[in-house]
C-alpha cells in the first residue's frame, strides 16, 4: 500500500508543544522513520517533544533547505511506496514560508495522498490578530536586500493596499529587522496602518497595529526577533 506525505507542524520558537499542537498528532506520527526536513537539529528536539516512539538514531533525516542540490531532490520521496513519510519545516506548518513546497507538489504529480495537520503559522496569527483586511491578503515572502530596491517595495506593497484594499504581508531576516522598520516608517503615509507580530505564541509575544504615525512616537526594537508585518494604507 502507498504510504502518505504527512505535513507536520513544529512549534515557534520555545513554546510548550501542547499549547499549540494538537495531541492526536503525537498517534499519527509515532511510527514514521523518515522525515524530510529544513533543519535537522530543530526537528530532532521537536520530535523529541512530541514523544515520537521510533527511536530518534533509526530515523531518517532528508535535508531540504536551499544548499540542498536538485538532483538530489526527486529520490526524496522514493521509499513512500512502502511507507509513510513526514515533512517538517523549522518552525511552524511545513510548505508556507518554507522550501517544503516543491515536496508536496512532487507528492501530487505522483499521486501520493498529502495530509496537512493542525499547528501553527505566524503569517495566519498574525493576520487574524492585526485587526486589518483578513478577507483580502498577500503574502509576499521576503523583500529585497538592497536598500532602494526595498524602499521601492515598500512603496510598491502601500500603494497596492490601498488600490486592491489588500493587507500586504512580508518578512524579514531577524537580524535586519530594525532597518526595515526604520525603512517602512520613513518612506510610508502617516495614515498607513503597519501590524508588528514578533516571537508569537511565545511568552515575550508582541502584535500591535499602529498607524505609522503612532509607531513614529516610538519604535520599538526588533533585532533579532522573528517578525510578521502587515501593511494596509485603507482608501478613504
């Protein structure tokens, strides 16, 4: 019988496994001996947490990440004729924000069955605590490193807010956070609303929508934390 693609969630950053996945995937993972994976460390402590009773040196660990080489990709998937195989991203739902997806996407050209499970995702957390368009929303992944290609971004991602009345979500490397920051509240409207998010579920979680001119009165430092922001400039 062909065994099945599981997508199972981690959790972000140090937060209690049971306050964010749910128990019954603790039964459905317990006998999976192979695990494609962004980072192997973080997984092996996850499925630790989890109480998985395959012991950890019997399984397999498939790296995806972006020094994985191409060719090496499509054998991934080669012993689900036999059994079932995880997905693991390094925090949060695997395939969103996540390499992951080219997995899952091999999975349904080869008719393999994929079976999503409950945890949790910053990029929806956040959108549904911002308080800002969750009816119309994009997810634009990364912005440029080059200083005014992103302020063109920026500029770009306010503008079609406002035009589509579409909250624009993006994401940064947490060591740059705070010049993106800076660089949102210099180049956007002072009407412009600007969600923060950071280290959600976590006990230090933060998530605030203010107007850009309210952040102007005080920024708050974002090095090195793990960020969602949601821009939307409303048409009036």
């Amino acid at each position: 019988m062909k065994g099945k693609l599981f997508l199972i969630p981690s959790t972000i950053g140090d937060t209690q496994v049971d306050r964010v996945i749910p128990v019954y995937i603790k039964e459905l993972i317990k006998d999976i001996r192979i695990f494609i994976v962004e980072n192997e460390r973080s997984v092996r402590r996850m499925l630790i947490k989890l109480g998985i009773s395959t012991p950890i040196d019997e399984i397999q660990f498939l790296i995806l990440n972006k020094h994985t080489p191409h060719n090496n990709i499509p054998g991934f998937l080669s012993s689900i004729q036999n059994e079932n195989i995880g997905l693991m991203s390094e925090a949060g739902v695997p395939a969103v924000a996540d390499p992951g997806s080219v997995i899952v996407d091999m999975a349904h050209k080869k008719g393999i069955r994929v079976i999503p499970l409950v945890g949790p995702s910053s990029i929806l957390l956040a959108m549904m605590a911002s308080g800002l368009n969750g009816q119309n929303f994009a997810f634009n992944g990364y912005l440029a490193i080059k200083h005014q290609e992103r302020i063109r971004q920026i500029k770009n991602l306010e503008q079609r807010s406002e035009s589509e009345n579409q909250s624009q979500i993006f994401i940064e490397a947490p060591y740059r956070n705070n010049q993106l920051l800076k660089d949102i509240i210099n180049n956007c409207s002072a009407v412009t609303q600007l969600c923060i998010a950071s280290e959600i579920t976590t006990d230090k979680e933060f998530i605030n929508t203010k107007s850009i001119e309210e952040w102007r009165t005080k920024i708050p430092d974002l090095h090195k934390k793990p960020v969602i922001y949601i821009l939307h400039k409303k048409n009036r």
